[in-house]
C-alpha cells in the first residue's frame, strides 16, 4: 500500500492507493458510486446514473469520490487520445468492464471526427488553443455526445433494462444536434430536442431541423433555453408521466450536460491537453496549467475541475462569461442570484442564467451536505438566488471569473485574426477576451490552454461582422466561403451537408405544451 497526497472529494486529505498486482482485479474499495446532490439516499454504480441522467430527488449525480490518475503524466504523455479517455474515464465507470469501455471509446472517437488526433492544440500568441470542435458538429459537444450513446446502450445491457430509452434535451443550440447526430438511429432509442425557436444561430437551426432518423423529434419552443431546461426538467420528474410511460415500454434519460456520462469523457481532454504538451516540450512535466473555458451550463470547466482533483497540474481554473454574466458575479460576490435580464449574445451556447452543472461544485464546497445544497437550490428556484457560506467560498480559491461584452468578443476575433490569421469562434473569443483581462490584472504567465468550444463556421455571421462589417450583406453559405478563404481552412463536413439537405422537422410549441408534444411523439 502506498500512500499519496490526493485531494479527493473530502479536501486535501491524505488517501491510500492500492498498488494492485497486473492482471488482479481492482478491489472494492477502487469502486466510484454516485450519490445525489440532493439527498443521502442510496449510491447507484455509474451504468445506472448514466441510464437516470438525473436522481430521483432533482438533484445531479456526482462521483462519492474523485479517483486520482493511477498513470504518471510521463505515461500519459507517450499516449493517443484513445488510451488517455481510457485511462481516465476506467477511474470514473468502475462497473464497466475494459472491454466495454474500450469498445464504446473506439466506436466514438473515430473517423466521425476530421482528425486523428481528435483535440489538436493550437498556438495563437503564447496560448494553447484546444480545438474540442473536429466532431461531426463542429462544437465541443461532440467530445462527450459521441461516446453518450454507447455508454447508454452499455449501461442498459448491464442493467437488463428492456424499455425503449427516450432522451429527451433541452439545447441552447449546440448539445441539439450533437445529441441528435449520436443517437440517430441507434436502435433501442428515441431522442426528443427542444430548442428556444429565436434563441439559436441560423446554421444551428438547419444543422437540427434537417436531422434525419425515425427516432427523432425536434421542437422549437416559443421561450429561451431556461425554459427550455426548466420544461424538460419538470417533465423528467413528473412521477404520473414515468408511470405511464413504464408501461407502455419506455423510459427517460437525459443527454444533457448534467448527465454524467458527458461530464466524465470532458474530463479527458484536459488529461490529453497536459500530456500533449508535455510530449511536445512545451510543459515540464508537473509544470502548472492553467485553463481557461467559456461556460454555460458549467459542465465544460467543472470537468477541468475534476481533472485537476485527479491529480492534474493545473493552476488556475479561469470561468468566462459573456453579458449573462451571472458566474462572475457569483465569483466576486459568492451571491448567485438570475434574477436579471435575459440577453441574447453573439455567443448562444452561452446564453444561460442557470448553470446547471454549478451545483456539483456547490455540493462539494458545502462538504458534501447533500441538505445544505438542497437548501440553496430550493432558494433558486424560488427566490431566484442564493448567497453562499464564507467557508464555502474560501474553497473557490481555483476560480477566476471574468466576462467579455459583445463588442470585446469581436474586438477580439478581429485582433486576433489580423494579429496571426487564427480565426476564432464567438465562444472561444469570449474566452480569449477573458484569458488578456486575467492576464493584465494578474500578471500570471502561467502556460494556458483555452477551450476552443466551436469551429467559426458554425457562428459564421457573427465572425465575418466582427472581422468586417462588409461581410453583413453577404448570405450564410456565401459567408462560409468567404471564411474558408480568409481563414485558410477548408469548410467542414457538417457545413458541406446542411447546404442543400431538405428541413424535416417544423414542430413549434409553447412552453406549458411541451408534455403533450412528448406523449405525442411517444404515441402515448
Ligand atoms: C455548450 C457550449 C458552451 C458552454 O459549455 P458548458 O459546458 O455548458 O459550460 C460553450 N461554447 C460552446 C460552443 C458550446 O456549445
């Protein structure tokens, strides 16, 4: 037995390690289980969070602890991305065999990606650009909805579910099609997106309602995403509807970033950002890195959180927000409070006022007290807010906050673009505003790597506009041509196909109608 520091779910305890002898399988005491956030009830293994997506009380899924790397980062840095999700992911879904985790990383990191390499690194002025958008949608979303499909199908075998299983999404415009691409026509599965019909990108629309899949149903509803999540959230817990819908041979499951078969294979990518660079000399090995992500629903950087809990070195975690800055004002004043405006950005994914993912790390700072979180969730669903312990803000030391406006995040692919031709996307140039702004008032020169969210293709208007106004007069796919150009880069796939594809989903409905469109999907 040997004894290592790792700061595990308890703090930064000291925690023993088995050394398991090759070829023996891993003790019990290796198993990760997960347990609400909301309530001490009984731990499921992983296959079964996965398969709920969300506990029965409301509350999110979340490992009982964080497992370290059983791999030194010289090990990982001779590795591909394959072997590192491997490695990774192997700590987290404890109750899936090798085989079967190996299987669904081969079936998801594949040539649905344009890259080999899956996550190339970029350098743009000194910082390390992590291109998570070379999937079959061009957003990040596709790192964890292209494996989702195969954890869930695994997870049902391994739990002798027989029931059709439904996914039912809310989406501010990327998770849509990227959910939709990797279930379509998985068989034993439906899926069902909402998305807020005047809250996403022209091509973000297309790229959905021309989806093709008899398992598919897409709905643009008449409100933003947070209702969007507020609806589907409320049909997911509707006890009537599951009993009904159990039945007739069916079940619902989330593909939502709450679930933790997406937050798990994000955690991957940092692991392999680190490795990466550490294979290429550009880090030291055990040498800080920091990370700075453009957040939303706050499952993107809670997963950077996690890797950094595992054992990674990495400094600080910096949260970018665009005009609904709710996250930085929170950072600053430990105050989550939504009630405000609602603003529509060049940044949609963005575009959030509740961060669902948040309340995983709000549980975690409250010492795993599965009541004081329920308390504080209960307040933001009445009140609108809930203001934090001083000790549980001490325990954010990790994060920065910060937000970029609209005329910072163009400013900024512009002066980025003229500065080295590297063209970025709304997202990713939110980030990048933040990262100069945490670099002028820190003076911190650590190494950084930058999720880079989207390709900007998908959000081409808005990159065009910011690089030059001209570009305004122009049509979409004129635009995508002109972009290929100026950024060197050939179009994307995803771009390519939506061009001419015929639009099969015109569902529209009303917030307090997205029940009945679900029964009639189902036919229930
Ligand atoms: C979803 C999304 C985000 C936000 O990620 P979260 O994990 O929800 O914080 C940022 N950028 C893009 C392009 C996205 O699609």
């Amino acid at each position: 037995m040997c004894k290592i520091r790792c700061q595990n779910e308890i703090g930064y305890a000291y925690c023993y390690r088995m050394k398991v002898p090759l070829g023996q399988k891993e003790g019990k005491e290796m198993e990760v289980l997960y347990n609400s956030t909301r309530s001490k009830g009984a731990a499921v293994t992983a296959s079964q969070a996965i398969l709920k997506g969300l506990s029965d009380d409301g509350g999110l899924f979340v490992p009982n602890h964080i497992p370290a790397l059983d791999k030194s980062l010289k090990e990982l840095s001779e590795m591909d991305y394959k072997q590192v999700a491997y490695e990774v992911m192997k700590l987290y879904l404890t109750d899936f065999t090798e085989e079967e985790l190996k299987n669904c990383i081969a079936r998801a990191y594949d040539e649905k990606f344009d890259t080999e390499v899956i996550a190339p690194l970029v350098e743009a002025e000194g910082a390390y650009y992590l291109e998570l958008f070379h999937g079959s949608t061009i957003a990040f979303k596709d790192m964890a909805l292209s494996i989702l499909p195969h954890l869930m199908i695994t997870s049902a075998r391994k739990n002798q579910i027989k029931n059709e299983i439904v996914i039912l999404t809310a989406t501010s415009g990327d998770t849509g099609k990227a959910a939709l691409a990797g279930f379509a026509g998985v068989e034993g599965t439906r899926i069902i997106v909402f998305y807020p019909k005047n809250g996403v990108s022209p091509i973000q629309e297309k790229q959905m309602v021309t989806q093709k899949g008899d398992n598919t149903l897409v709905v643009g509803i008449h409100g933003n995403f947070d209702d969007a999540q507020t609806g589907v959230k409320k049909i997911f817990s509707d006890k009537e509807l599951a009993k009904e819908m159990e039945e007739k041979g069916f079940q619902f499951s989330s593909a939502n970033s709450i679930n933790i078969g997406r937050l798990v294979p994000q955690i991957c990518y940092y692991v392999y950002a680190y490795a990466k660079l550490m294979n290429e000399g550009k880090l030291a090995e055990g040498e800080t890195m920091n990370v700075v992500v453009p957040t939303g629903n706050f499952g993107n950087i809670l997963a950077a959180f996690y890797a950094k809990n595992m054992g990674l070195p990495i400094g600080k975690l910096i949260c970018a927000s665009n005009d609904n800055k709710v996250l930085y004002d929170f950072f600053r004043t430990g105050t989550y409070d939504r009630n405000r405006e609602f603003m529509l950005t060049t940044s949609p994914s963005m575009d959030i006022l509740i961060s669902s993912n948040l309340e995983r790390l709000i549980y975690r700072i409250a010492d795993n007290d599965a009541d004081k979180n329920a308390e504080l969730m209960g307040a933001l669903t009445g009140a609108g807010k809930y203001e934090i312990t001083a000790d549980m803000k001490a325990q954010l030391n990790d994060f920065y906050g910060n937000f970029a406006s609209e005329e910072e995040t163009a400013a900024e692919i512009k002066r980025l673009y003229e500065s080295c031709g590297y063209v970025l996307d709304t997202h990713t140039a939110v980030a990048s505003s933040v990262y100069q702004k945490y670099v002028k008032e820190t003076g911190d020169n650590a190494k950084t790597v930058i999720a880079s969210t989207a390709s900007p293709f998908k959000f081409t208007r808005s990159v065009m506009n910011a690089i030059d106004a001209k570009y305004d007069a122009m049509g979409d796919f004129e635009l995508v041509d002109e972009l290929s150009k100026l950024a060197n880069v050939k179009v994307p796939n995803a771009i390519e196909e939506i061009r001419t594809a015929p639009v099969v989903h015109d569902v529209q409905c009303d917030v307090d109608k997205m029940q009945d469109t679900v029964r009639g999907f189902l036919g229930i």
